[in-house]
C-alpha cells in the first residue's frame, strides 16, 4: 500500500497533490456558499416586503423537530472530523465506524425531514395545492422559500452521505488511508458545508417568533 | 504546517491533527449555541427584531466555529484567510447592492 513516496513522471496523470486537492474542494464550497447566499438575499427581501406573513407562516414549522435536526447535523459534523482523526492517526477502523455514524445521522435527518414534510402535504401547503393557492401571497413565498431551500439542502445531505459512503468503501480497500486521506477530507469538508447551511436555515425559518 | 508546537500530533505528510477532545468541545459549544438561540426565541418573542439580529449573531458564532474547528480552517495556510475575506466581502457586496436598489426604489 505504500507507494505514495514512489517517484512519479510530472505530467504522467499519476500525480497526486493533496494541497491542491484541497483547495480545489475549498473551491468549489464557495461557489456553493454564493448558490445559497443568493437564495438567502432573496428570502431576506421577501421577509422585508412581508414581515407579518413570514411570521404567521412561521409557526406552521415545529420548532422541535427543527432543533433535533440542528443537533442531528451537529453532532454528524463532530462524528466526520472525528474520522478524519482516526485516519490521519491510522485507525482505519474507528474512522469507517464514525462515518458510518455520519451516514447514519444523514438517514435521521431526512427521515425526520419527511414527517415534516409530509405534515405540510397533508395541511395542503405544498405549491400548486387547492389550500396553498387560497392563503395570502407573503405567506406563499415563504412556503416556496420553505421547500426551495430546504429541499436543495436536503439534496446536500443525499449527495454528502453518498460521498461518505463511497469514502468507506475506499477506506476498506486501502485506498485511503493515513498517508492519503484527501477524499475522506473533502468529503468531511462537503459534510460540514452541509451543516453551515443549516446553522442558518434553521433560525431564519423556524425561530422568527 | 510547522512542527514547532511540541504536544500537538501531525501526519505522515506533516498535516495537523486535530484531536478528539478538540472535536467533543468544539461539538459542546456548538450544542449549547443552539440551545441558546432557541431558548432566546421562545422567551424573548416580544423583543421581535432584536431576537432576529440575536439569531443571526447566534448562527453566525456557529458558523464561524464550524468553520475553524472543524473545517480545520484555524491551521490552514494564509491563503485561505484571504480567500475567506474576498469571498465574504463578495457576497457582502452582493447584499449591499441589493438593499441598496430595495431602499431607493
């Protein structure tokens, strides 16, 4: 496995920069954190031109379940960096077992994400809904907002987990490993964006009262 | 990057590592911040606008937090500081132009 000092021809496709590799993956996160500061900007206004609305929409949200999710991600961001540890220490498998536990926050997350959307299917508050369609126009922006957001975030947290669990299988192979680590990184790096949205979504969408 | 601190551990390709108890208080913090925001939510709902500016320097503490600890951001070389800088001050200008045509319009 330990070929990663072997010398390689520069420009033979067999170069490995773990440097780069991670500024590349920092990169790529800010493109990510502008994708989501535009749509903050557009809530931001709308909650201007529609202060009460967005509040009387607000309390549709359950400010529990939103909670448990905010500790859910939380702790998800500590299992990751924790696994990153126990590789970079060489203990392949404590760190296969907290990304598994990573994984295992993801699934909690959006499982407790589909009750809560469901909740507002049922409440016929889902765009295009004969109920959605009948309530006043502030409150339906914060519902586009509601789904929009939360919904590309829950896509996050699908792309995060994939990423993770490829990592495991990479790990078990030993093609990470301590000396090579960048991919269990980036991921962890993607996870933690993951996350950092999150610290803002729930207090914009959940705590206005 | 340097070996210069003594008691904190590094890679095989000389990276540092962050340990676990470092991650667990990181996490404790983090948890109480959260506790924190919501607690000020429910308490103080008469104090509409003032618990907004607290939510959002709440949720900006975390995501600073997040960012060094467990992003690692606190032992990356400068560049990165820099790139943090250019981007925020981007996005700020994003945000100034924006609140800027809503209140002239």
């Amino acid at each position: 496995m330990d070929n990663s000092h072997t010398f390689v021809l520069p420009n033979s496709g067999h170069n490995f920069d773990a440097k780069a590799s991670k500024m590349g993956m920092w990169l790529f996160l800010f493109t990510e954190l502008l994708l989501f500061g535009g749509l903050f900007l557009v809530y931001m206004i709308y909650r201007y031109l529609n202060q009460d609305a967005f509040l009387l929409a607000s309390y549709e949200l359950n400010v529990w379940l939103g909670t448990i999710n905010t500790i859910i991600l939380l702790t998800s961001s500590m299992t990751i960096a924790m696994a990153i540890t126990a590789l970079q220490k060489g203990n392949s498998k404590l760190a296969i077992t907290l990304s598994w536990l990573t994984i295992l926050a993801a699934l909690g997350f959006l499982v407790i994400k589909y009750f809560e959307w469901s909740g507002k299917f049922e409440h016929g508050l889902f765009p295009g809904m004969e109920h959605f369609n009948a309530i006043p126009l502030g409150e339906r922006l914060y519902f586009y907002l509601y789904f929009f957001m939360t919904g590309l975030h829950a896509l996050h947290v699908i792309v995060g987990a994939v990423f993770i669990a490829i990592v495991i299988r990479l790990i078990k192979k030993g093609k990470i490993n301590k000396d090579r680590y960048s991919l269990l990184e980036n991921s962890g790096l993607y996870w933690h964006l993951v996350d950092l949205i999150w610290i803002y979504l729930f207090p914009l969408f959940y705590l206005i009262h | 990057m340097d070996n210069k601190e003594k008691n904190v551990e590094h890679t095989s390709t000389n990276e540092h590592i962050s340990g676990y108890t470092e991650h667990f208080g990181t996490w404790a913090a983090l948890i109480l911040l959260t506790l924190m925001t919501v607690f000020i939510s429910i308490f103080g709902a008469d104090l509409r606008t003032l618990t907004v500016a607290t939510a959002l320097l709440i949720a900006t503490v975390k995501a600073l937090t997040v960012a060094l600890y467990y992003m690692h951001l606190k032992y990356e070389p400068k560049i990165y500081k820099v790139w943090m800088i250019v981007v925020m001050a981007l996005f700020l200008f994003f945000l100034f132009m924006v609140i800027l045509d809503y209140l002239t319009r």
